[in-house]
C-alpha cells in the first residue's frame, strides 16, 4: 500500500445500496412486513477483496404521519446463489432503534423522528451474495394510512492484508 493510499481512506472503501427507499405504510401497530434488502454481490469488480463493513439503515416517520414510536431491528445475510438467505452472525447483532416519542403527535419535520440502525461485519467466511434484511418494524399509536420511511447502505472496506506496523 503506497503512502498516498494510507491517507486517502476514501480510495480504500466502497458504498453500494443496501436498501432502496421504502415507504412501510401501516394500517396497525403490527402490519408492517419484512423488508429484504438489495442483493450485492462481492465478486463484482472491486469488491472481493474487502473483509470488512458496515451495514446502515436509516428511518425516519412520513411527513404528517401521526405515528409516534417505531422500533427497528436489522439483519446481515448471505447466501451462495443469491436466492436462498441465511442469517450472517458475526457476534455484532445491532440493539433495535427506537423513534419517535410518547409525549403526543412526533415531530413530522424528521428531527426527532430519525435514526439509524448500524451493525459492523467481519465478512471473512461470508459467502458470494450479501444483503440486510429489516425485520417488520414495530409501531405505536399508528393509524391507517400513515407510513415510515426506510433506507440503507453498505460501506465496505478493509484491505485483503493488513498494513505492516
């Protein structure tokens, strides 16, 4: 690794889309459904010799949403084919996010209704296809017709040695 590279951490990561923008619109406290993420695949072209990441995702409520507390959870996978999943533990599961208040209406503006859920993953015996998936949120004080806002990244980094110290 030249100096320039040791500086430069942004030469040294790469950002895909976990998760695309989803709107959860909510008809009860436990409607919502599991969201699967975006299927990334490792051996694509710069992205196999990473052994390391972050996986994000972000919620906030729907402007005029009358919810007031969301709880969010999220899980890392992968899978061989890309077409059968299984849970990817590596001993960092996040603690589930909470939103929102029980004070009354939430702030519709985002400032207080907006928060992020991240988990660090060691992909050292991960297979070829990896994905978060966001288990059905949880909801109180919802009606019909309000919705929460998801979405997600995963950063990968780390070289495939490490640095000599």
């Amino acid at each position: 690794m030249s100096l320039s590279e040791q500086f430069n951490i942004g030469a040294r990561i790469h950002a895909r889309t976990a998760l695309v923008n989803t709107s959860i619109t909510q008809s009860s406290a436990t409607a919502a459904t599991t969201q699967d993420g975006v299927t990334i695949d490792r051996q694509e072209s710069g992205l196999g010799q990473y052994y390391s990441c972050k996986a994000i995702v972000s919620g906030a409520f729907g402007a005029s949403s009358s919810m007031q507390t969301a709880t969010l959870t999220m899980k890392f996978q992968h899978s061989e084919d890309g077409t059968t999943w299984e849970n990817y533990s590596t001993g960092t599961e996040p603690t589930a996010a909470a939103w929102g208040s029980t004070g009354g209406t939430i702030d519709t503006t985002g400032v207080a209704a907006y928060n992020t859920v991240e988990q660090s993953v060691n992909l050292n015996g991960a297979n070829r296809y990896i994905r978060v998936q966001v288990p059905a949120p949880t909801f109180g004080s919802c009606s019909s017709g309000h919705f929460f806002n998801v979405h997600g990244v995963v950063v990968l980094g780390g070289a495939d040695t490490l640095p000599a110290v």
